[in-house]
C-alpha cells in the first residue's frame, strides 16, 4: 500500500486498516521518522532499509525484500508492504511480489497513494489535461534515444541516480547532471526556465520550488530527491488536416464543441 509523501496527512483510511489488520508489516521507508511514526499503528514493523549498502546493486536488494515479503505469506500470515507514495511507481518489489504471490494462488492487490506527482501538479499549478505531460526516468535520455514533446510538460524523474548504470550509488556525481543538461540542450534553449522541485515530507515542511535557467540545472541545490519540470518551450501546432476533416463532420452531424486548448 501506498503511504503517500507527506506524513499521516496523505494516509488514506483503507490503506490505515491494512496496517492495523496485517499480521507483519514492512515498510520500505527512507526517513526514521515516519518509520517511527507507522510503529505507532501496529507492533510488528520490519523496515526494508538496512538491505541496501554502497556498492550493492538496487536490484539485488529489491528481489531480497520480495523474498522477505513472499516467505511471510508463504506462512499464512496477512502482510501488508508501506511504500513511499504511490507503491507502483518508480517501484519495481510490490509489482513483483503481487505478482508471484497471485501465480501461487494467494489473493494480493495494491492500494494506491498520494505520489510526487500529484504533489507536484498541486504545488505548481499545472494541470496535465490542458497541454499534456510527458513522464521519463531521467536516465532513460542517456541511455537511450527518446522524443521529448517540448509543446508540453516534460518531468524527469530519479535525478539523485542520473545516469547511474551499477545500480550500486545512492548519488551520482554532479557531472552526470551536467550531461543531462547537455542532452537536454539539444531541444531546449540554454536559458529555458525550467523547475527544480521536491514534495514535503513533513506536514511542517512546505514545498521545494527553484526556477532557473536550465544552463543552471546541474549547479542548483541538490539532495537526490529532486525532480526537474521543463515547462513548454513551444507552442502547440495546429494540425490543419484534421482540423479540415471535423469541419466536415461538424456539417453533418451539427456544430462541434471549442478544442480544448486555443491555437
């Protein structure tokens, strides 16, 4: 189940009585604090950290936490998993362990949770239904030949691990954030405003917000939980063909409504 970003505030209360039911609960939380803060809701809280170390591939930890998981259910007991967020995103152990445990027949779902994303479009007032958003893994413009549509959003996720192909760092150095910026350059001018943003999570935190030009991204003040939003660099382009073809429509079966979004 998903936990949500900020403490308490975000905790749905289904997702509650999945923790209060469970018989064990793990928890794969960052921040002591809210570790701390969910051993107030059952007893029995094993915490999924102590499983990473420097060096040690992410991927490795992940498939110990969904053996850990597995076995618990193997036993007959009711577990429940508490992710940051939203449990199915930039998560790969709670799609997986639903998964093997659905193949050996036990009943197994994901309840959703408040994620950065919705945090994100709350704090900064973007609405992904006007113009579109487009989501990507930071890494992936490095590793890989992408499209980026720079007539809406785009948000780059994971940018603590930037370019990391070990799957063993915490944090890449910051020249990894310096290539990510020339990749970038390639589809956006140097002095586009882009937005260094980070969710609360504490309720007496507000949000993370910094506004500079992207030549400045890889200089800016950094944690490795941040998310970089590159706002439309261009405007939409009409697509008059279609446009021509409603017109058609519209004559027959009576006039169409206003397009979403003005030219």
């Amino acid at each position: 189940m998903g936990m949500g970003i900020t403490l308490g505030s975000h905790l749905t209360p289904l997702a509650r009585n999945c923790i209060e039911t469970a018989d064990v609960v793990f928890a794969a939380l960052s921040d002591y604090v809210v570790e701390l803060w969910l051993r107030r809701l059952h007893p029995d809280v094993r915490s999924l950290q102590p499983y990473y170390r420097p060096g040690k591939s992410r991927m490795k930890t992940y498939r110990e936490w969904v053996e850990l998981m597995i076995a618990e259910v193997r036993a007959g007991r009711r577990v429940c998993a508490v992710f940051y967020g939203h449990p199915g995103i930039f998560a790969w152990s709670p799609h997986k362990v639903i998964e093997l445990a659905r193949a050996e027949g036990y009943p197994a779902y994901m309840e959703p949770g408040v994620s950065a994303e919705d945090c994100l479009y709350a704090d900064l007032g973007i609405d992904p239904g006007r113009i579109g958003c487009q989501h990507l893994e930071a890494s992936q413009l490095l590793f890989f030949e992408r499209t980026l549509d720079t007539t809406g959003h785009v948000i780059l996720w994971q940018l603590g691990v930037v370019g990391d192909r070990s799957l063993g760092r915490f944090r890449t150095p910051d020249a990894y954030r310096e290539l990510l910026v020339e990749r970038l350059c390639a589809d956006y001018p140097a002095d586009h405003e882009v937005i260094v943003y980070r969710a609360p999570t504490l309720p007496i935190e507000g949000p993370h917000i910094q506004r500079m030009p992207l030549r400045e991204f890889a200089a800016a003040e950094f944690t490795g939980q941040e998310t970089l939003v590159l706002p439309p660099a261009h405007a939409l382009k009409p697509n008059v063909a279609m446009r021509a073809r409603l017109d058609a429509l519209d004559a027959v079966y009576g006039t169409g409504a206003e397009p979403a979004v003005a030219a």
